[in-house]
C-alpha cells in the first residue's frame, strides 16, 4: 500500500528547519502550524498557570478536549487519500498543550485509513508527562529518538532525521571562533554555564555563546549574546567554530540536535550528555563528556588534528523516511 505522511506539532526553530526539509519529500507533508491559535494558546496556558498556580491546565484542556476548535486544526483540513495510508507523525511537542485524544478518535472516524505515530523526542527522565499518558492509547505506534526511552518504557527506537537548513543570506561578520554554544537558560544550567564562561576566560578559549533571553541575563560577558538567532545562521556560525557546546536540560540523555551537527558538520564536541558514549559515531577523539565544568579538558580542545566522523549518511532524510515505514510494515505483520 503507498503511504503518505503527514508531520505535525513540532517546535524550536531547529526542528522546523529540519522538518521543512523532511516536508520537500514528495509523500511528505509537513503541518508548520499545526493549530490556528496555537501561540495565543500557549500564552494563555501560561498566564492562567500562573493565576491559578499550576492548576490551570485541567481548564484549558477541557476546552480543547471539545469539538469547537476542530476545524482550526491543519490536520482537519488534510487530503487523505482513501486509497492510501495515511500515516501521521506528531511529535509530543504538542500534545502539552492543545492535542487530545477526543479529537485524535474524532478524526480517525471521519478517515479510517489514518495511522497515528506519536514520535517522542523528549527523554522524559522523570516520567511521562500526564498530557502524553492521556493520547497513548489512540496511538498506533509510540516511537522515541532516545534509547532510554526505549529502556524505560519500550517504546520503538527510531534515530532523528537530519537535513540541513536551505541556504540564505551569509551572515557579514562571521569569525572563526574555539567553542560555540547556542540555546536556552534555564535554572539548572545558569550556574554551569556561568562557569564554563569562567573556564573559557581562565584558559584563553576563543568561545561565543549565543543565549535566548531569560530573566535578568544573568551572565556578563562580551562572548555571551542574550538574542534568538535564525536556525540558518547558528549553523552558519557553528560551521565557524572548531567545537560545539552541548549543555543538557537536567537529566535529559540520548541522541541530540547537537550531536547531529557535530557529526554531520565534522565538528568536535564537549557535552554533559551521559550517553554520549553509547551513541553511533561516538569517538573520543573528537568528543568529550563532562560532568561539571572542572573536568573539561581545555588542552583537548587546542588540538590540531582533523575531525573526521566518517559519516555514513544514517540519520538523512531518505532514510528516515525509510526507517518509518519499516516499523510500520513490521508492526502489520
């Protein structure tokens, strides 16, 4: 049977840039905005969270979880081919916010060929999140990018796709730089990367750290810039530097955007990812693992030997794509 795949709730500037490139596959179609008024929702969902300390979810949801907002859904406006199966992807991005299962079951029942594929791209190392429990069971197929989720849970191990961004303008002013690092703050990693800051400066480490604005900004420094940068120009200065960054939300572990670019792009990388050792590609050589900014290994970084992962193409779109719909021909039979 053909299939055709429809992708939807996916967030961060990273992951739409990749998807819009998953998307340009002919049997790919890629749900940018998924939801009509998924930004006010969210900014609702965090005020009343905040009026009501916390306990405004259940409110929201109970909304959403109605048929009114059917049709502002992408999905509800889909071609879905009776002559195929349609297989949607929806990564659980979203589903913290205005998917449910009541609408999921609504609209299988209007197209019976529809396959769902819940693609969980979180580690979730505390547990699953309520609102990801609530839709499991509407779920064909519940896959993860994270071998512990596969441990933890057994869920289908399915590697993240990789394309690279489509060409824009150059940024004018790129320099060559020892360590970038681009992403969020949060209150588990200010204090780490405050450090690291200080390591950088104590052993003369050319490094430029590009941070989404958070509270105060709370570190001072001229190589520290609080502004969102466009996906295409963090990978324009990525490919500047010698070595990437990676700083991990608290207790998250598995295969990441970072580890991707650093294989793809040939780049070395320092990261607080536990797992990294376990990973494809893995090779100490190019990559190091830390646990607080002390045991980095500064002298490492000055080396001059070329990087060369050897990189066999695993993580491309095709064979994502591939990989898919192997696991959902399996799991017919």
């Amino acid at each position: 049977m053909k299939h055709k795949i429809f992708i939807a709730g996916v967030w961060g500037a990273g992951n739409i840039s990749i998807m819009e490139q998953v998307g340009k596959d002919a049997d790919v179609e890629f749900l940018k905005d998924d939801f009509r008024y998924a930004a006010r929702i969210r900014k609702v969902w965090r005020v009343v969270n905040q009026k009501l300390g916390g306990r405004g979810k259940g409110i929201i949801r109970w909304f959403l979880r109605t048929r009114l907002l059917d049709g502002k859904y992408a999905l509800s406006h889909c071609d879905f081919n009776s002559s195929e199966e349609n297989d949607i992807v929806i990564f659980n991005s979203a589903l913290l916010h205005y998917y449910s299962a009541a609408y999921f079951r609504r609209l299988r029942k209007k197209y019976p060929n529809i396959k769902y594929i819940l693609y969980i791209i979180d580690p979730m190392p505390d547990g699953l999140w309520q609102e990801v429990q609530d839709v499991m069971p509407v779920f064909d197929m519940v896959c993860t990018m994270h071998p512990y989720n596969c441990r933890k849970y057994g869920f289908r191990y399915f590697p993240y796709a990789y394309a690279k961004p489509a060409e824009t303008g150059k940024v004018s002013d790129l320099v060559g730089t020892e360590l970038f690092y681009c992403g969020v703050l949060d209150d588990h990693r200010v204090a780490l990367i405050n450090e690291i800051v200080k390591q950088c400066e104590e052993h003369r480490v050319d490094f430029e750290f590009w941070l989404k604005p958070y509270e105060n900004n709370p570190i001072h420094n001229s190589h520290v810039h609080y502004a969102l940068i466009p996906y295409e120009e963090n990978v324009q200065r990525l490919q500047k530097a010698k070595c990437i960054l990676e700083v991990m939300h608290k207790g998250y572990v598995g295969i990441t955007q970072r580890y991707l670019e650093a294989v793809i792009y040939n780049k070395r990388l320092i990261s607080n990812n536990r797992e990294i050792m376990e990973l494809p590609y893995y090779d100490p050589r190019y990559m190091q693992y830390f646990e607080n900014a002390g045991d980095i290994d500064w002298e490492w970084l000055h080396s001059e030997e070329e990087v060369n992962y050897h990189y066999q193409g695993d993580f491309n779109v095709q064979a994502w794509k591939k990989k898919l719909l192997t696991m959902l021909e399996e799991g017919e039979r």
